[in-house]
C-alpha cells in the first residue's frame, strides 16, 4: 500500500514539475509572439510613414503646379478661380 501511495505521490510531483516546463513553454510561446506581431507592427507603421510622406510630397509638387497654371492663365487674360486648397 505505501509503495502504491509513493507512486502515485510520485507521478504527481513529476506531472506538477512537467506542467511548470508546459507553462515555461507557453510563456515563451507568447513571448515569441507578442515580439513578432510588434515587430510587424512597427514595420507596418514604418512603411504607412514613408508613404504618407511620398503622397505629401506629391501633393506639394501638385499645389505649386496649380499655383503656376493659375498665374499663367490670369497673365493671359484668363479669369480663373483659385485651385481649391490641398491641406498637407
């Protein structure tokens, strides 16, 4: 009878022990993830940014492009309303 109870002690202690290194797992795992997706998320970030500021300096090149056409047309003769604003 206690060689059954020492077993049956010992598979616990064993099974208690095993679930620490499943949990040390699991904390690795989740570790591992949250550094990929904030990774990715930086690198998303990073990219949103620099296509931001290639489309504002689009809208730059374009404003000052309509500021010219408008001068051009007015120095014509051409009544012409001003470009509406681009706001940057």
């Amino acid at each position: 009878m206690l060689l059954a109870s020492s077993s049956a002690v010992s598979a616990a202690v064993t099974a208690w022990f095993k679930r620490g290194d499943v949990d040390a797992t699991m904390t690795k795992k989740k570790a591992d993830t949250a550094k990929v997706l904030s990774d990715l998320a930086i690198s998303e970030t990073q990219r949103m940014s620099e296509q931001m500021g290639e489309f504002r300096m689009a809208l730059r090149v374009h404003r000052e492009w309509d500021r010219k056409m408008v001068t051009r047309a007015r120095q014509a003769g051409i009544e012409i309303d001003d470009p509406p604003e681009l706001y940057l």
